[in-house]
C-alpha cells in the first residue's frame, strides 16, 4: 500500500561541543542549539533528549523546538520517537491512527529516516506536539491542554505514587498551555469527580467531561491494551467553546500484544473494564456502561478486526521496510521485525475473542 511513498530524510547537525554536553547528562532538560535540513529547508532549533526511562536506551528519541523560524508547517516543536524497545517499530503510530479513526482527538505522526551529523540513526516516528498550535491546525476552539506525567495523572484525591491523599490536585499534571483559572477548571474536574453523589454522578459530571469521547478513548485504551494509558500516556484538553475536557493519547507503543520492554503481553492482561478512578465512576453508571459495551462491539465490527487492521500494518511495514538496513540498532534483527504483523495480527484476533467473552459485565 505504502511501499513506494519514501521517507522524508532529517539531516540533524549537533555541534560536537553541543552533542557532548548533551550525551553527558542524558536526564538535563536544558535545550541546545542545532541544525536540522528537511526537504533542503534549513532550520535553527533548540533539541533535547526527551522521555523518561527511553533516555537510557542506545537510540535517543529527540524533544525539537524551532527557533528559526519560529514555527515551521503550523508546529513550533515536535518529538522524533525511536521507537527502541517495539521490535515492529509500528505500535506508537497504528494506535494513534486507530484512536483518530474511531473519533478520538489523537496526534498525527509520520515515519522519517534520521541522520545525525551525517551518520544515519535510522527510522523515527516524528509525532507531533499537542499544545495550541495543535488546536489551531485543526480549527478547534482555544482551550487549555495539561499533560499526564506520572502515575498521580490517576483522577482520584489519592496519589498513586505516595500512597496517601495529593498535596495538591495538580499532582501528576503538567500545564502545557492555558491560564492559572484553567489550573482552577482542572482541579474543579479533580474534585467533582471524587465527590459526586452516585444519585447525582449521570446528570452532573457531563457538565465537567465530554463523556462520550472519553468512552470511545476507553475503548481505544482497552483494545490496545495500554496498561500505562489509565494514569500516565494521555493530555487532557479543556475545550473553551464547550467548558468540558476530552483526553488525548499519547505514548503508544507498549500496545498491540507488547509491553514496556517489547515482551509479549498475552491478551487478558487488561480487563474490560480498565481502571482509575474516572473509569470506574462512569461505568458505575448503567446508561454510560451500556454505550461502552455498545462502542466496543461497533468498533470491534468495523475496525478493530484482522481485516480491516491487516492492510493498514502491512502498507505500514511495507513503507519503512526498505529503510531498516540502514538502521544501525535494528538492521542485525529483520527477520524479527518482519515476524511482528503477523504478532500483531494474531494479537487483535485474540484481543477481540477475549473482550468479547467479556461484554457480558457491562450488561
């Protein structure tokens, strides 16, 4: 399908000096200046590692600012994932198209070949920022957007991580774009959820959060199974024209049958009915569960399938194919990458029987 669309080349030049200090503290989240060539466009940026526990692997995945110009196609940064630990190298982008295909806001990616200071580093998935330029790119009304940063994004009082009630309701987030009142929006959607009425949940918490995109997000999140998906690997973005939040993917790669460290991660591993704290309030709730179990058997019909899913990973494997020669960390193991669709596919035909045999709890 894709075998014969190339990939856009990225020249990234890193000034030694720049390139040292940056190998020298891989966790230092202050940004230098490089160089970077797409298209024969030249382009001054500010780069920085980006991730978590991604930063120690061989294959850094990049955080990129422009700097001049200022913006560049309607985006003032993106991230270069390498996508390390995904032995297909296709996860990340097959969830977030599959989350867009089923009516989930969901960042755009592409697959780029990579070359810094003119040694190739292979095949990236360059993703793209959701801040306000990914708003105005897509015509959506402004809003404030914050990111889900650890395991306290859980939307409970409680932390995740300390084990005893947050210092503060923010916990977990990080504003990316907005003012101090979205701050006030944020912690108000943190409060009425954990103190909500179960008589009064159905009719009050729809003033808060747009629970019909948040459902179909849930049944995005299941049917990947991304365990980290509840609590962790999601924005939230509070839609000014609306007053209410809707949720965003982000980090998909540990999905499709494979986990954090591309180990097999066997069907059943997630139970239909997820978990944090939101979830568990809203399927609480029998008219919101019974639309849940309703999304999941028409996505499952229309696209979450061996048929409708097989084209799209192999024109995705096809695509890059050719370039993973030329990648230094994966070209020793094609055969593993070219074994991975087929994982994948049996991974959905598993998946699928399992929740099936499971719509019967949310009756």
């Amino acid at each position: 399908m894709n075998a014969d669309k190339k990939l856009p080349l990225y020249q990234l030049f890193i000034p030694p000096v720049n390139l040292m200090e940056l190998r020298k503290d891989i966790w230092c989240n202050d940004p230098l200046p490089a160089k970077l060539t797409i298209n024969k466009k030249k382009l001054d940026i500010d780069i920085v590692y980006r991730g978590s526990h991604i930063r120690e692997f061989r294959k850094k995945s990049y955080h990129v600012v422009f700097y001049k110009p200022h913006t560049f196609k309607g985006a003032k940064e993106i991230h270069l994932n390498a996508e390390y630990k995904d032995k297909s190298l296709l996860r990340n982008k097959l969830s977030l198209d599959f989350f867009a295909d089923i009516g989930t806001l969901a960042p755009k990616s592409q697959f780029v070949s990579l070359n810094l200071n003119g040694k190739d580093e292979g095949i990236y998935l360059e993703l793209e920022s959701v801040d306000e330029y990914y708003l105005k790119r897509r015509n959506l009304p402004e809003g404030s957007i914050f990111y889900a940063v650890d395991g306290d994004a859980n939307f409970s009082l409680m932390s995740d991580l300390d084990q005893g009630i947050k210092k503060s309701l923010e916990m977990g987030y990080e504003k990316k774009c907005g003012t101090v009142k979205d701050e006030w929006y944020l912690q108000q959607l943190l409060i009425q959820i954990n103190t909500i009425s179960k008589g009064d949940f159905e009719g009050e918490i729809v003033k808060y959060i747009d629970v019909e995109k948040y459902l179909r997000w849930l049944a995005g999140v299941i049917l990947t199974q991304n365990y980290d998906g509840f609590v962790h690997n999601y924005a939230l973005y509070r839609n000014g024209d609306t007053g209410l939040f809707e949720i965003i993917p982000w980090d998909y790669d540990a999905t499709w049958g494979r986990d954090v460290n591309g180990e097999v991660m066997e069907e059943d591993y997630v139970g239909i009915e997820g978990f944090n704290t939101l979830t568990a309030r809203i399927l609480d709730i029998r008219a919101f569960r019974l639309r849940y179990q309703s999304l999941l058997k028409e996505i499952m019909d229309l696209r979450f399938n061996v048929g409708h899913m097989k084209p799209i990973i192999i024109g995705l494997h096809d695509q890059i194919s050719p370039y993973v020669s030329k990648d230094p960390y994966i070209k020793d193991n094609k055969a593993i990458f070219d074994d991975e669709p087929d994982s994948i596919l049996k991974f959905i035909e598993e998946r699928a029987k399992y929740i099936k045999g499971q719509l019967y709890k949310l009756d």
